[in-house]
C-alpha cells in the first residue's frame, strides 16, 4: 500500500506458512508532509530494468541541482531537478565505467531552507 497523505497509520501484516501456520504483526507508520531527499549510493545500468538510473528521492524539494564527478574530478552528469536520471552515461554519450563516482547537491527544502548535501555513488554495470 502507498500512503500519500500525512497521518498516522496502523498496518497489519498476515503471513501464512506452508504448514498452515498463521503469523500476524502490526505496527504504527508515520507518514509525514515534510521535505526529504535521498541519494541511493549504488546503481546497475545493465538494461535488466531494475536500478538502471541514478536518480534523487525527493519530497517537496525545489530549486534542485547535483553535479556528479569522476574520481578526476571530471564533471559526467549534473541535475537541473530531480526527475532527471544518470544512466551512467557521460556528457559525450559514452558508458562510464564502472567505479565509485562523487556527488556535490544543492537544493531547497521547508519552503526556501537551503540544504547541501556531497556523497558516492557507485556505478556497476
């Protein structure tokens, strides 16, 4: 299920074993309208369709830009918002290789609130 307003939520999880046997558990989720932002740090983009792209998770944040470096310090990508995607791809068209890749981002959150935030990705096809 995906909660897309803010509240507090019982969920409840029934699992049923081949044996018969029945287990259940809930718990409490709170789901907040505030801003986030997440960076996954690896991505695979092998064409299988799953983790292809790097790509921000982003929540009520504006005014987003990311520039992603080579371990020469050579700018590959960079984000103007955060619905773009890195498909490991550089600028020229051609694959990235595989390795560890750094990020510099700036963005703003909370209505205007500056947020800056740097960390590695890891390209692995």
């Amino acid at each position: 299920m995906t909660y897309s307003t803010a509240g507090t939520y019982t969920v409840i999880l029934i699992a049923q074993g081949q044996s018969g046997c029945d287990d259940t558990i809930t718990g409490i989720i709170m789901i907040s309208d505030t801003a986030g932002l997440i960076m996954p740090n690896t991505f695979t983009p092998n064409g299988d369709g799953i983790n292809d792209y790097f790509q921000p998770i982003a929540k009520n944040v504006g005014n987003f830009s990311c520039a992603v470096f080579d371990r020469w310090g050579k700018i590959v990508f960079e984000f103007k918002s955060t619905s773009d995607k890195w498909t490991g791809q550089s600028k020229n068209g051609g694959n990235c290789p595989d390795g560890t890749y750094y990020y510099i981002l700036e963005a703003t959150v909370d209505n205007g609130k500056p947020y800056k935030d740097k960390g590695f990705i890891t390209l692995n096809r």
